[in-house]
C-alpha cells in the first residue's frame, strides 16, 4: 500500500506528499475525512477516492478558466501542474476536456491567426503559437485553412502605421523597419511593400495634379 510521508501547510490548503513521489493539495476537511496521519499507509479505495476528489476539482477549475478564456492544451495542462495536481489525473482532465471538444488546439491556432494576423507577421504568430505548446503540423494547417497572407498584413500595418512618421526623414523611416521587423516582418519584404506604399502616394499626387 502507499504511505503519506508529509502532510504540510500550504497556502489555505495541505500538501500531501505519499511514498510513491506523488503530491496534491487537500483541504482540512479532506485530510479529516479520509483520515490522513504521517507515516500512514492509504488504502487502494481511499486512493481512488482521493484520485476521484482531485478530478473533480482540477475538471472543475479548468472548466473555470475556460469559462473566462480560450486556452491551449498546454495553456490548461500548466495550470493544473501550478494547482499540483497529479499526473494522471491531468491526463484524465484533458482527456474529457478534448472528447467534448471543450479544449482544440487547431480552434485555437485558426482564431489566433484570424484576430492576430490583423497586426503580426506569420513568423511572429507562429512562435507565439509554438509557445502556447501548438505543434507545428497544426499551426502549418490553420495557416492554410485561413485566407491569411504577410503581405496583406503587412501592407495594411503600414497603411495605418506610417502616417505617424515623417518618411522623408531618415531616422523615422528607420523607426518604421524597426517597428515592421519587430513584429517578424522580412526585411525584404518590409522594402517591398514601403516601395508600392511609396509609388501609390505617387500615382495619387499626379493625379490630383
């Protein structure tokens, strides 16, 4: 049988921490109910009670989060790693978090690319998606199954950005490549479009003239 090696204070609650390196957080309450002394051995059904308790709660608290905000897979899975919650018990979180399609990381990575492409460059949302714990082969199809292009982005940024620069001047053009190249825009590609960006303000001058 496992056997409680620590019961300590933390935070308004107790870590518990057994013989088999698992460790989780139980109320008072809980350690009274199911009895819990250091140096004690658990019974297999109070374990699974316990185990049943904390799947509960950790389903609960996810479902909280998500209630406010949409998150990845890993996003959530961090979040009951902080709560200390034990391993398989997070599988079985997440688990019934994607069988009811609750969870969905290419949703996600899809939404992100539709509400952050508007001002980022796909490299820049890409990274930011990688970070959030998507997988590559997800972010690659999301891209695909949005209309999103860099230089349509790009090209809009720099519609909106560039009224607040003086072009003519050398150290504002210079802000403006360091802004667009902040946001993981190319160089090359950040030249291309200020060129189109330039001819147009062209053609529109001698027009009115």
């Amino acid at each position: 049988m496992i056997r409680v090696v620590r019961i300590e204070p933390y935070k308004n609650r107790n870590k518990v921490v057994l013989d088999n390196e698992e460790k989780f957080l139980l109320y008072k309450g809980d350690i009274r109910k199911f009895k819990l002394e250091i140096n004690q051995e658990i019974s297999k059904v109070t374990y699974n009670e316990i185990k049943q308790l904390l799947y509960e709660r950790g389903k609960e608290r996810a479902l909280y989060i998500l209630d406010k905000t949409f998150k990845t897979e890993k996003q959530i899975k961090d979040k009951l790693i902080q709560g200390m919650y034990p391993e398989d018990v997070i599988k079985r979180i997440l688990e019934f978090l994607k069988k009811y399609d609750i969870i969905n990381d290419k949703r996600y990575a899809s939404m992100y690319i539709e509400y952050k492409g508007k001002t980022r460059s796909g490299r820049q949302i890409s990274q930011d998606l990688m970070i959030k714990g998507i997988s590559k082969d997800i972010i690659s199809e999301s891209f695909e199954s949005t209309d999103y292009s860099d230089a349509d982005s790009l090209k809009k940024i720099i519609d909106k950005r560039a009224k607040r620069y003086n072009l003519d001047d050398r150290k504002d053009l210079q802000k403006l490549y360091q802004y667009l190249m902040g946001k993981g825009y190319k160089y090359s590609d950040i030249k291309n479009e200020l060129s189109e960006y330039f001819e147009h303000l062209e053609s529109q001058f001698d027009d009115e003239i």
